[in-house]
C-alpha cells in the first residue's frame, strides 16, 4: 500500500510538472507562462526611461531622451555609436518584432510553428529571400563595406541588449510560443531589407497573365489589361522632356509566349500595398516653404511596422520613422531635407521556362545544356525532423516551380528573375538621405537603390522639391515579361539596364507640386518599355486635382488631403449605374437602399451608407462580370478597378458581360446592374439583421492585427475611420496610413506625423496602441525635433548608455 | 495547529527566496521541502502548501499588475479564455502555483511515511 501511494503521488507530481511546464498544443505552458517571478507577469510594464546602462562596444556616452510620445532622441558621439544605439534601442522596445520578422523573410517560421508553417517556409525559401539576402551581404564585402560595418554595430546593439536580457524580460510571445531569442547579425538586415522588396515591389501577375492569354486571346487580353488607360496622370508629369535620354529601347526580338497552364501560383503580397506622397513648391505654400507628405498604406499591425526616432551624430541630425532591423531613418526629415516613399509601379520581376535534361542537373540555353546549380534549404522544423528541400538555380534565377513545388512536370520547371536576387546596396541610401543637405546629396545618395522600386519624394530647405523613381530597371523590349518566357532563348534575358541617370525624374517642375501615389510613372513619351499590374488610378488623380484647385496651400491642407474619403471610383460608375438601370422591378425595401445610395455624396465617412452599399453592389457586379475567370483548375486573374469601370461604361455589350451560368441568355452591363443591386439589397439586409445598420465603420470595422496571426488578445477592432482602397485615405479592414508625415521646410523644418500604433512592442504597455485613437479621428502629433542634447521641456525621461570598461 | 500556521510561512518564505534563482518550479521545491521537514496530518497535507502558494502567486500577481493598471492581464485573460477579466486570471495563476505545490506536499508526505516506516 505504501509503495502504491508513495508511486501515485510520484507520478502525480511529475504529471503536473510536465503538464505546467510544457507547450501542449497552441496553448502556452501554463506554470512557465503564469508564474508571477518570471512568466508575463514581469512584462506587466512600461519600459524604463530613466537611468544609466553600460553597453559594450560603445566607445563613447550615448544620451537617450524620451517625449510624451516614448519617442527616443539619440545623441551619440560618432556614427558607429548611433548605429550600436539605434540597434539597442529598437530591440529594448521592438524585439520580438523585431526577430519575428526576419524569421518571416528567411522562412524559418517553422521553427516556431511546426509543421503548418512549412509551405510559407517553403515558398519564401524557392523565392530565394535568403539567397538574396547573402548576395546583397556578398555585394557589401566587396564594394562597401563602411556600410557593412554599420550593420555590423547595428547588430553588435542589439546584441548588447539581448545578451543583458532574463529569460524573466523576454518579451511576451517568447513566452506565449515558449522560444528565446538568437543573436543578430548583418545577414538579418539584409533579409529584412529583402522582406520590404517583397512586400513593396514583389507583386506580379506574369503567371495568371499567360493563362489569361491563352484563355481569351491577344485582343481581348489587351482590352482586359492595356498598357495604358485611357487617361493616365503619371507620376512624372506629362509634358516632361525626355530628350536627354540617349540610350534607345532593346528592340523587340521575334519572340513566342510560352502559353503553359499555370494551375496554382505561389502567394502575393497584399494588393493593398501603396503608398502617397507629395511636396508643393515655396511658391506654392502659404507660409513659402515647401511642404512634404508621406503616407505608406500598409498592413495595420500590432506592434506597428514602423518605429519613431531622432537619430544624432556630431555630423547629422534625422527624425523620423525607422524600420525595425533597418538603419537610419526611411520617411523622415533632417535640418535641410525631407523625404518619403512609395511604391514604384514597375515590374521587376518576370519568369523563364526551363528545361531541363533527364536527371536535371543541366538546362537548355542557346541550343546548348548548362549546368544547374543546387541551393539545399535546410528547414528546421519544431518538434520534427529538418525537411531538405532542393531549389535549382539558373542563370535566370532560382527554380521557384519544379515537379517538388506546386508543378508536376517531371523535366521543366518555371525560374524568377528578381532584381531583388542581384545583391546591391540598398541600406547605403538610407545612410546617405539621413545626412543629405541638399538637391544633389538626394539623388546621389538614390543611385545606391536597386529595389524595391520606390517613387522618392525630396523637399529641402533651400526651396528645391523633386521626386525621383529610382530603382535598377532592365531595359525592356516592347512587352518583355508581360508573360512567361522561354528560357531558353537569350533574346528573353534581360539584356541591359536602364542607366540610372534615365530613370523618370522631375525637379520643380512648372506647376510647383510633385505627387506619387502608385499611378503610372510616366506616360506613352518615356522612351522605355513600361509595364505593372494594378496601376492607381484614381487617388492620384484626387491629389493632383486638389493641387492644381487653388494658388497656395497650408499644413492645414496637407492634412485635410490624407484625411480625404472622396470615393473617386464610385463617384465614376454609381450616376451611370443609377441612370441606366431598370428600377421597375425594385421592391420597397430595395427602393429604400436605391433611395440611400442615391443620396450619398461619395464621401467614405464613417456615419455614411453609401460606402456600404457601393462595396457590396460593386463587389456583387465584379465577380458576375468577370465570371468567366472562375475557373478552378488554374490561376487566373481579373481585371483592375479602373479597367472594369471603363468596360461597364463603354463596352456595355461586349461577350464578357454575359453571365456564363445562364444559358440561352445574354446579358448586358445593364442587366448586371440591376442583378447585382438586387444580390447586394440582400446582403445589406443580412448585416442591418445581424448587426443593427451597415454604416461604413461599422461594416469596415477596421482593425490593427497583432503579427502573431492577428491575434484577438493583442489586436484592436472596429477602429472607427473612414477612407478605402483607391481613396487618398486609404484605409481598408485591415490596410491604411501606416504613418503619415507632414514636413514644412523651415529652418530646421518643423514636422507633424503619426501612426496607428505605439513606440512600446509590449502589449503590457499604455505605449503599445496609445495612437489609434488620434490617428484614427485625423489628429498628428508635432514631433519635437531637438536641435541638441539639451534637455527640454519636452523631455520626459533621460536615459544614458555608457561604454562598457573592460574588466 | 501551530504547525499548519509554520508550515504556511515557511512554504511562502522559502517559495520567494528559491524564486529568485530558479523556474517556476520553485513552488514546488519549497513545498516539497516544507512537507518533509514540517510535516502535516490529512488534508493540511494539500491545502496548507496549496493556499500558501496561491496567496503568494496571487498577492504577487496582484501587485505587479495593479501597478500597471492590469493593462497586460486584461489582454492575457481574453488570451486564455477567462472573459478578460484580470482578477480571474490572478486567481487561475494561483490555483496552478497551488496546485503544483499541494500536489507535490502530498508526495513528501508519502516519503516521509515510507521513510519512518522502513
């Protein structure tokens, strides 16, 4: 009996440590997780903002001041001790983030979840993140590596924080996922510099085009999917010169599409993706000085993709938002200059078909085999064994689709051409812009940007603004990589790049604004070939029209313009719509709706219904009108908003209005109209049931995901803003002004910004979310930037970072 | 009487100091220790190491988080289930923490009687 008793509660002992101790499925192990000494009871803080902390690997003092807003004012001795501070400071209050997102871009994130994760792994891995990154470390060895030894102080910082860290400090989804944090190294600012290409430029549609070719053919394709709209409102203004330029187009080879079916395509960033910016001259300002805005929409999340410094040297002084794992500021300002980003339209990536001989260890090219090259990607899985995946590489680039990966076709395969694979220098740039003084600092400091492709705005205080698309651009035959191409044939490579000197640029120009929000860069007289998918077409033309609408403009103005919801696309089709359809058949309920969306003014506010009801009617009308693109056995894809706006309205009759379903009938644009309101009517019914009314807040219910998959715990809902995709405020469920910027160029520039998020990655923490509400209702903050180390008034906290002594 | 009052403070006192250096386990250590160097009759055996352990869990949660206006433990009770409401999550942290600890009292007990009875 002893024995028996003695051997029970043994064993119930050891069940309930094993049971507290270990991460049983999703749920965290409880003992470690809860326990008030060490679990996320000790992350129950704000951060601390006082004090000294000796780091090793400074060689001098660092001074740190915090404002209201936990925006820390760095003041260092020399660049390599700015850089150790950055690095310190972003892991001290963004370090799981910080991690996890580079875990993100290398495809580790297996490693953290197991088996599920292992085709995002897998696809991030055939994508070749991490053998780009590699190259671009490669590339820094060689040509520059002052930059590199800026990443390597950058990491040696946050190092410096990581090593002082107990495993009580960890940040709370360490102790959720139950998994510690790794040293930092260069080659991690290298994959979260290919992260932002992926994100920002790495979408394209090459694959769903080929399939879409063969499926409807030359002249419907190009009525689908033109190179130009009917009106275009570029980026670099019309009437811009190009005669300087004088290296011609590669000319066109007599090139064949291959016209495979592409069934399954790898994933894409979010089409949401885009960016405004614009600066009007001094001319052009109230006050005189010109004035910049950025706002990257971008996905809301928790801890937010950006965080806010001022970052100072004895030779420079720069303020703005920094991404974590990146040097320097990326949108921001200094004494003389401002600058933001957006996306460049451009394609940058195309793909080859390869084959390959019998045992694949050679392709054909030029009539000849060359030899394939083997990238073994070594996954870690948790809790599992590694899984070994074999990507190929040509001369092209890696073999992203074989018979291993979503293809079943035993002897070829589908490679990438990335530029993002070249290596490069892209983080120099953002050392460069944060010291620039001037006009010709700014487009030196760009000539070291190779991707992704970004639209540079420029203000400086001595009056100039500009906006450069910069980027290494191959110089394209007419319509090269629109589709899949044979890779077998040279005249397919790209055969040369665009000197950089030609890319599309203006400097004040005549009519005293620059502006970009992901339009067309330029119009048909760009003597190079030019193709994107998803053109902006319609906040670009609600900005320029606001600048062209009065003489001067004030901040005032600037903030009105990334508040602005004018819904440009419906204010396009709703009158025709409402105007050409046959209401006879409406009931009272439908009238109601009618009578709503009559009444709107095409402003996305929040009290509004006619957002609502325009979603969910244009939405309906999408995908009965491209019906046909439907089909399950391949990947296809429809056309953009503007293009679909544009057929409704002039091509009413046209073969592609028919509903395939409903045989021995032929509808029209007009048909579509009416069956699609009366599909809408019922949704909108259904949400006013369930929820009590479909106003725009409401039925948006825009949200900040925490990255962990979004979850609820961490995350904020139903924030109440307006705006959409295609709207200047472009705010959708779950994409927005992920910071907006204002600068007005006074001596220093005085600055306005925010984002939907807080300085603190801590959920723990009032700073980890304490903007949304501001951000939301329109409100900036007034950045403080300090032209010293001096102490002000606006200083809430002091924090100083010592050299550590050696002994 | 006396000696359910000892044990009870003893287990706290050791918990928090073996706390400082070890796991979450340490809970378990104290009571393991206390349940053989004071050892209880019935059902003290449990309950004294398991009310012990969820005061100072609970006491110690309580003002790490009130201090913080239970910003965190809001967000971590919605995590787990328990409604968002911190209190409830400050009790549940003390019941596991008491319930390692009673657990493993009963098993010391068991020792102590096996080892007297040799």
């Amino acid at each position: 009996m002893k024995y028996i008793k003695l051997l029970t509660s043994f064993i119930f002992s050891v069940g309930i440590f094993y049971v507290l101790n270990t991460k049983l499925s999703e749920a965290p192990p409880l003992g470690k997780f809860l326990n008030p000494s060490s679990g996320i009871w000790q992350n129950e803080t704000d951060e601390s903002i006082t004090g000294e902390i000796s780091i090793t690997g400074l060689t001098d003092k660092v001074i740190v001041h915090y404002d209201e807003y936990m925006i820390p004012h760095v003041f260092a001795q020399n660049e390599q001790d700015l850089y150790k501070a950055q690095g310190y400071l972003t892991a001290k209050h963004r370090l799981w983030q910080l991690e996890f997102q580079t875990y993100a871009a290398a495809g580790r994130l297996s490693e953290i979840f197991g088996e599920r994760a292992l085709n995002y792994d897998r696809t991030e891995r055939r994508r070749g993140m991490g053998y780009g990154a590699e190259q671009a470390i490669a590339y820094m060895k060689k040509y520059d590596p002052e930059t590199l030894s800026f990443i390597q102080d950058y990491a040696d910082g946050v190092n410096a924080y990581i090593d002082q860290l107990n495993p009580d400090d960890y940040p709370v989804e360490y102790k959720l996922l139950d998994y510690k944090p790794e040293a930092w190294s260069p080659k991690k600012t290298a994959l979260l510099l290919m992260y932002m290409t992926k994100m920002l430029a790495g979408y394209e549609d090459d694959l769903e085009y080929t399939n879409v070719l063969r499926l409807v053919g030359k002249e419907n394709f190009d009525l689908l999917f033109p190179d130009f709209f009917d009106i275009t409102d570029p980026v670099i203004p019309k009437d811009t010169d190009w005669s300087f330029i004088d290296v011609p187009q590669t000319k066109l080879p007599d090139s064949q599409v291959v016209l495979d079916t592409i069934s399954v395509t790898i994933e894409k960033p979010h089409p949401d993706n885009g960016s405004n910016n614009w600066a009007v001259s001094g001319e052009k300002s109230v006050t005189g000085n010109p004035i910049l805005a950025n706002d990257p929409h971008l996905s809301l999340n928790l801890p937010s993709i950006w965080f806010v410094m001022q970052l100072s040297s004895p030779n420079h002084n720069v303020f703005g938002a920094t991404i974590p794992g990146a040097l320097g500021v990326i949108s921001g300002f200094n004494q003389h200059i401002a600058w933001g980003e957006t996306n460049a339209t451009r394609d940058v990536i195309d793909w080859y078909k390869i084959e390959f001989n019998d045992n694949r260890t050679q392709y054909k090219y030029d009539n000849q085999w060359k030899e394939v090259s083997i990238r073994v990607e070594d996954i870690k899985i948790k809790g599992q064994e590694n899984y070994k995946d074999s990507v190929l590489y040509t001369h092209h680039g890696p073999v992203v689709y074989d018979k291993n990966f979503k293809s079943e076709n035993q002897k070829s395969g589908y490679a990438m051409r990335w530029i993002a694979h070249d290596g490069g220098n892209n983080q120099k740039t953002f050392i460069q812009l944060n010291k620039a003084k001037n006009y010709n600092d700014y487009v030196s400091a760009l000539q070291y940007w190779n991707a992704p492709a970004q639209n540079f705005v420029f203000a400086s205080t001595e009056g100039d603004i500009a906006l450069w698309i910069q980027g290494k651009f191959a110089n394209k035959w007419e319509g090269q990589g629109k589709f899949l191409m044979d890779g077998s044939e040279p005249e397919n490579d790209w055969q040369s790049y665009i000197p950089q000197k030609f890319n599309a640029h203006t400097k004040n120009p005549d009519r005293g604004f620059v502006s970009s929000a992901n339009q067309h860069p330029v119009d048909e007289n760009y003597p190079y070939y030019i193709f994107n998918d998803g053109y902006e077409t319609y906040r670009n033309r609600v900005i320029n029209e606001f600048f062209n609408s009065k003489d001067k403009f004030s901040v005032q103005d600037f903030k009105d313009l990334h508040n602005n919801n004018l819904n440009l696309k419906a204010k396009e089709l709703v009158p025709y719509m409402l105007q050409h359809m046959d209401t006879s058949s409406l009931s009272t309920e439908e009238k109601e709706i009618y009578r709503e969306i009559q009444a709107w003014s095409f402003n996305n506010d929040i009290d509004e219904v006619g957002p609502s009801i325009w979603r969910q009617w244009y939405g309906k009308l999408y995908s009965m009108l491209w019906d046909e693109f439907e089909a399950q056995d391949m990947a296809l894809t429809s056309p953009y908003t503007y293009q679909t706006i544009y057929l409704l309205k002039n091509h009413g009759n046209h073969e592609f209005m028919d509903i395939v379903e409903t045989k021995g009938k032929t509808e029209t644009a007009k048909d579509l109209f009416l069956l699609a309101f009366k599909k809408a009517c019922q949704s909108l019914k259904e949400i006013k049931e369930q929820e009590g009314n479909y106003t725009w807040s409401n039925y948006k219910g825009t949200y900040a995901g925490h990255l962990l998959q979004g979850l609820p715990a961490f995350s904020r809902f139903d924030i109440p803003i307006g705006g959409d995709r295609n709207i200047v405020n472009a705010t959708s469920e779950d994409h927005g002004p992920s910071w907006r910027m204002i600068v007005e160029m006074t001596s220093p520039p005085t600055a306005l910004g925010i984002y939907p998020g807080g300085q603190s990655g801590n959920p723990g923490s009032q700073y980890y979310d304490n903007f949304i509400n501001d951000w939301a209702a329109g409100k900036y903050y007034s950045l403080n930037f300090l032209p010293s180390n001096e102490v002000t008034n606006t200083v809430i906290g002091t924090q100083t970072l010592t050299p550590a002594s050696n002994d | 009487m006396t000696k359910n009052i000892i044990n009870f403070i003893v287990t706290i006192l050791l918990a928090a100091l073996l706390s400082l250096f070890l796991p979450w386990w340490s809970v378990m250590t104290a009571a393991l220790t206390t349940s053989i160097c004071i050892p209880l009759k019935k059902v003290a055996v449990f309950f004294v190491p398991f009310f012990s352990i969820l005061i100072f869990w609970a006491t110690y949660c309580f003002m790490l988080s009130s201090a913080n206006d239970f910003t965190l433990a809001k967000k971590i009770s919605q995590l787990l289930q328990l409604g968002g409401n911190p209190y409830i999550l400050i009790l549940f942290t003390g019941i596991l923490g008491g319930l390692a600890a009673g657990v493993i009292a009963v098993f010391g007990k068991q020792i102590v009687i096996f080892s007297r009875s040799k």
